[in-house]
C-alpha cells in the first residue's frame, strides 16, 4: 500500500489520481484480481480501468475444489468422453467437475459484487501506455494520469503478443448452442476433446449437453499465427460435425460465439524488480498445453492478492514442479509440429480409471509419480516417439 508521506507528494505534483493498485483491463482477470485484492486489502484504495464491453462467450473450466461465483455456473459435468476416430472413452470424475458459463453472465455478476465493495473505483478509459517510475506506477489515459504503488495490465493485443513470441500460436473457433427436436445427447456426459483425425492440425471438437435436447457445441482449430480460420469455415465444420459425426439432422441455433486465443509460450515476463505486473492471458495464463484458463486466471488472483496482503509485494512463488515449468517451454512448439502426436497423445492419456489425474495433470499437479501412472495408460510408441521430440526438438 502507499504510505502516506508518499500519497501525499502524489496528489500534489499534478492533477492526478492515486491509488494503491490500478487494474488495467476489467476483463476475466481484471475483475478476478480486482474481486480478490478488495477482499484481502479492504483498507486499499483499488482503480479498475476498461475501455467498453467486451463479446460474450462461452468459459468452460474444470476443478475439484468449490470456486467463488457459484451462482454464474449454469452446469456441471460429473462424467467426459474423449474421442479420436472410432474410438471412445468415457471416464466418470470423482474429485473434478467440469463447469460452464457464459462470459456476459460473468460480467454482470462480477460487477454487481465489486460496486458492493467501497474500495473499488472504476474508470472508463482507453489505457494508452504505463511506466514505471520505480517506487510508483503512472497509467496514461487521454481522461488523464493515474498513479499507483502497482499497476496490473491485462490489456490484450494478439499482433504485440506475436512480436514477442514467434512461435505464438492461436486457438480458433466457433461454439454454437443448439436446441434438437428430439432427445440427442446424454447430459452427464461431456465430449471434452474430440479430435478431428484428418485434418492437418491439432483440432478438436467438444460438446456440453445442457439437456437431451439442448447443449453447447465447439469446433476449436489450435493453428500457427498466420493461419486464418474463419467464421464461416468454422460454421460449414460444425454443421458436417452435428450431421455426420452426431447424426442430427434437425435443429436451431439457439446462441453463436466466435473468437481467436493467442496460445503463447513466451507470455509478457513479470520481473521481481517492476511494479507493472502482467496478468490475465498477457500474463500466460492461456498455454498451448491447455487453452482452458479460468482456474489458472483465478489461482493466480487469488496468490497474488494473498502475497500483498501478506508480504507487501504482489511477486509469489511458482509452486509448480520444474517438468511442468520446462514443458512450457515446449508444448506450443510440439503441437505445431507434431500436432497428430500430440492429439494421440492426449487421448491416450485419459482412460474409465484416469479421469481425475487427467485433469490434474493438465492442471499442472501430479507428482513424477502421478504422471508415470498416468503415461502407463499411453501406448509405448507414442510416448517414445513424443519424448524423443521433447529432447531433440530437431528431430524430423
Ligand atoms: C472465444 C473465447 C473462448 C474462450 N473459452 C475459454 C474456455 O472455455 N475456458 C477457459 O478457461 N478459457 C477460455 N478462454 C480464455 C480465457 O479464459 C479468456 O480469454 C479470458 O477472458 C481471459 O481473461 P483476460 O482478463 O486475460 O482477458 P479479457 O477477459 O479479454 O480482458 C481484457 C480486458 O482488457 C480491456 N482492454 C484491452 N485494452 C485496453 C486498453 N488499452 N485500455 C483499457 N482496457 C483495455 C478489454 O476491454 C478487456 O475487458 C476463451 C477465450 C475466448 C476469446
């Protein structure tokens, strides 16, 4: 927090306005923090600056502990299937649940919870640039100057991110929810992936079945940077997958979302010794080994709220092992040359009995041991030809 000698000289240097923590971006993360931090510090002062709305979609994320905003969850999922041609699996979840909720709900719940809490002020503005000024933060926005004792920036720009990560790649995709005439999906059960064999890249499909009649249904195109799948070819995709691969042949589309994910290996770096902190999927928290990023963006809230209240300083340590912090490093370059691998891969892994250490896994939580139990389950040749590619990444 800003003391107040330092407040003070603050207010008085020029016509601006203070505060301990600007948020910059009142998006999924944005609000997260900004819901955490004013929980935590109910003495701080907190300014959460947007631009305008941003589009509706539909988040889907799992987890195997209770998570705040309960009410904005429209469904859960006890039970997912992973497909890869003919083959299918279905694995019952004893710990996890798979949730769902749409974007526009999140928002508006996030924000009738903030403006209950005095701390929070928001700001709409355009954020042109922050600087760090080494013992406080300046936000510049045409409405004006804003300082902070920290700055959080989840502003979001693809081509920046690309500048900075070469090998950025993108999740694209279409979701549509659907409303069948007759009884066509089982709704304690959940596609989670189901990939898609005979295209080039590492595609899949999933499916959230609401009711028999009703469910959410998600082409998503994990692609290089420069490769455009559009609307419409993502619409001509869920149409053969409804007909062909569901066998449904009458229905309306109730609800339509398209939207592009930088999947980023090299995310914009929060250096202990700067006070702008990168959050949000600027902050990494979208990765190539899971585009899921709701329970990451949470987590990291949370940890980063705690670490000021308790240390004064918003840096935490990185309890992940080193295997997951070293695989950053090299998913996103896996799947965009072995995206068939790692489709294989990740199907095999999951199993009736692996359900939850699937998940776990793809949180990042296993132990070694956890994980060698986990691979048991994938045939011997993917998984050599895969670790032979982690370790000599010029391998043809
Ligand atoms: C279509 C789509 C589907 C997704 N599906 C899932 C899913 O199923 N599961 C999952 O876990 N994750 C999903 N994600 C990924 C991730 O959860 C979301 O992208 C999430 O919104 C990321 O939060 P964020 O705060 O980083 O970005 P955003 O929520 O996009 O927030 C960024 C905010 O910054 C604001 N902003 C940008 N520039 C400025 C500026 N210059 N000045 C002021 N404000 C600015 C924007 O208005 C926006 O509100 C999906 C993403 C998309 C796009």
């Amino acid at each position: 927090m800003i003391d107040a000698p330092m407040r003070e000289t603050m207010m008085s240097a020029s016509v601006t306005t203070t505060y301990d923590y600007v948020i910059v971006g009142g998006g999924v993360s944005g609000q997260c923090l900004a819901y955490f931090l004013a929980k935590e510090l109910p003495a701080a002062s907190i300014l959460l600056i947007d631009r305008d709305t941003d589009p509706d979609y539909n988040i889907s994320f799992w987890a195997d502990a209770d998570i705040p905003f309960q009410s904005i969850l429209s469904h859960r999922w006890t039970q997912i299937a992973v497909r890869y041609g003919d083959d299918q699996r279905v694995c019952p979840l004893h710990n996890y649940r798979l949730h769902a909720f749409w974007r526009a709900d999140f928002d508006s719940h996030l924000h009738h919870e903030l403006t209950k809490l005095p701390n929070i002020c928001f700001q709409e503005a355009n954020v042109k640039s922050l600087t760090d000024c080494g013992d406080h933060v300046e936000i510049h926005t045409k409405l004006g100057l804003y300082k902070a004792a920290w700055a959080f920036d989840s502003r979001l720009n693809i081509a920046a991110l690309r500048q900075h990560d070469p090998n950025l790649m993108l999740m694209q995709g279409l979701a549509w929810e659907i409303q069948t005439t007759t009884p066509s999906f089982d709704p304690t059960t959940a596609t989670l992936f189901d990939f898609l064999v005979e295209t080039p890249e590492f595609d899949f499909m999933y499916v959230l079945p609401y009711t028999s009649t009703y469910a959410l249904v998600n082409c998503a195109f994990v692609t290089p940077y420069d490769t455009n799948i559009d609307k419409t070819t993502c619409e001509a995709v869920l149409r053969d997958y409804i007909t062909d691969r569901l066998g449904i042949q009458h229905y309306t589309v109730a609800k339509a979302c398209y939207g592009r994910i930088p999947l980023t290996s090299r995310p914009f770096a929060r250096h202990d010794n700067s006070r702008i902190i990168p959050i949000g999927v600027r902050g990494g928290m979208v990765k190539a080994s899971t585009s899921y990023a709701f329970t990451r963006i949470l987590n990291d809230s949370q940890s980063i709220a705690h670490a000021l209240a308790t240390t004064g300083n918003p840096y935490y340590r990185d309890q992940r092992a080193w295997y997951y912090r070293w695989a950053d490093k090299y998913t996103a370059n896996i799947f965009s040359r072995l995206p068939k691998l790692a489709q294989k891969l990740m199907f095999s892994m999951f199993d009736p009995t692996t359900g939850d250490l699937s998940l776990r896994f793809l949180d990042e939580r296993n132990s070694l041991r956890e994980n060698q139990t986990l691979f048991q389950h994938i045939p011997r040749p993917v998984l050599t030809e895969f670790l032979l590619h982690l370790v000599f990444p010029r391998l043809r």
